[in-house]
C-alpha cells in the first residue's frame, strides 16, 4: 500500500504498468489489508535453505533455497524462497531452516 484516496477512504498501490497509483479494490484478487512492518532492506540468501517435512510430492520433505532475506524496520528477517518453477514465496511456515553446510 502506498497511499489512501482522501476523498473514499481507500488504500492505494502503485501500478507499475500505468505509471500511477490505482485502489486496491480494483484488482480482482483483493480480499483485505494486512499491517506489516516496513521493508528497510533485502539481503542475498547466503546458502541458507527452508526445510518442510509434509509439503513436497506425495506429502513428503520439500526444501528450496533461501532467495533473499527481508529485513524489517523492527530487525525481524523474513526469509524468502524459490521454487524449482520460479515461483517466490516466504519460508515463514517451514519447519526448520537449514543453515549453509549443514544437510
């Protein structure tokens, strides 16, 4: 969220496409707005990798490489996964991470 339209109240969000800000609510798969701390920087994933024990085919293991670490104003750090697909998602439901050189 970048902005509120001070006329309607509505959260607003950069549309990179059209080079202006658009309300959130024009997007189809809007449901809600959720607080968050502000991103201050973005680290390289060092190796690290997130680890579930039930989230891979079949229900077995699944683990990704740690992308990139998101760092908050608030010091938390957020890792950030890859999948074999290119899809980019957060680890923060893994159930272990693996340290660089640990198996």
């Amino acid at each position: 969220m970048d902005a509120w339209d001070e006329v309607t109240g509505v959260a607003l969000v950069v549309d990179p496409k059209r080079g202006t800000r658009r309300p959130v609510v024009d997007y189809p798969d809007f449901s809600h707005l959720e607080q968050a701390d502000q991103v201050v920087a973005a680290i390289p994933g060092g190796g690290w990798r997130a680890y579930w024990k039930d989230e891979g085919p079949e229900n077995g293991p699944l683990t990704e490489q740690v992308l990139a670490w998101l760092v908050t104003s608030k010091g938390r750090a957020t890792p950030i996964t890859v999948d074999a697909h290119g899809q980019v998602d957060d680890a923060e439901s893994a159930d272990r991470l693996i340290s660089p050189g640990e198996e």
